[in-house]
C-alpha cells in the first residue's frame, strides 16, 4: 500500500510548499511534530533563499538615506 503524502500547509509561500514536496516523501513518518518540524524547515529555507538572492543583488554594503555605507538588512535575515 502506497502512503499518502501530507499536502504543506497554507501558510507556505511558493517556494517552501516546493521544498515540502521536495522532501516530504523522505520523512520517516508522519507524525504531527515531523510536519511541523518540515513545516518550519521549510519557510526558513524559503526566507534564507529569498535573502541570500538579494544580498545577491544589492550586496552586504548599501546606503542609507542618509548616504552613509550600512550592512544590508538581508545580511541579518540570511544569517
């Protein structure tokens, strides 16, 4: 008998409910706290992508305002 995948939760942006497809055929079980724990996984993995990608673009430097050199916040995110 083939077991069936639990689907992401709703709360998932786009790519963290990719990564739950992703991965969610390896889990060992699936057991409520192995789902939340994907779950977690998954919208931080999401959130440390989306990050890197604009540290990517802007770099770790940017201006303020105030024209003055600061760390990008996505340093911080994707840290």
């Amino acid at each position: 008998m083939t077991r069936r995948r639990p689907s992401p939760p709703m709360h998932l942006d786009d790519a963290a409910r990719a990564k739950w497809k992703e991965l969610v055929a390896s889990l060992p079980d699936a057991e409520q706290g192995t789902l939340d724990a994907l779950a977690a996984y998954c919208s931080a993995w999401s959130r440390w992508t989306a990050a890197e990608a604009k540290v990517q673009e802007l770099g770790p430097v940017i201006r303020s305002a105030q024209g003055f050199a600061v760390q990008s916040p996505f340093v911080a995110i994707a840290a």
